[in-house]
C-alpha cells in the first residue's frame, strides 16, 4: 500500500533482495582487485585532465593520473605526485 497502492509479499522482496545481494557478492569475488582497480580508473573524474588541487597551503595545476592500489591520488606535473585521501583540495 502507500504511495503506489499496491500490495507487496514482504517475505518475498526480502529473498529477492537477498538473492541480489548473493549474486552481487559472487561477482565481487569473482573479479580480480586489479580488473576492480580498472573499471575504477577507467572512470575516475578529471582523469588525464589538467586541474588545480591545494595541498599544504599551495595551490599547483596537475594532471589526474590515476587511483593507486593503495588509494592515493596520482598525479603529474613537473613530478609524479601522491596524495593520501583528504589531503588535497580541489580549486575551482
């Protein structure tokens, strides 16, 4: 009932819910953490863009590289950079 007006089993939506769970559960495993690593970069913003990040009171224009195994942002200007989450900032 409620908005759509429609009656739902809510033991059934529950296995349902489970059974997505599962399969998505197995699909993680399945994938290496490299082919995880991948996807990830293969959409991270800005990535091969040039933008301006601030880390210890400078501000700096630098290229997104990517995402490190470790979780660091890389980046590269005059220099490869590496940036610990919540480190940097982004400039607009």
């Amino acid at each position: 009932s409620g908005i759509t007006q429609k009656e739902y089993d809510v033991v059934v939506l529950a296995q349902e819910l489970h059974q997505y769970i599962l399969e998505k559960i197995e699909a993680a495993n399945e994938g290496s953490m490299q082919s995880i690593m991948d996807a990830y970069n293969e959409y991270l913003y800005c990535k091969d863009c040039k933008v301006k990040l601030r880390s210890n009171n400078a501000g700096f224009f630098t290229t997104i590289k990517e995402v490190n195994d470790n979780g660091q942002l890389i980046t590269e200007d005059v220099m490869e950079r590496q940036f610990d989450f919540g480190t940097v900032q982004w400039l607009l």
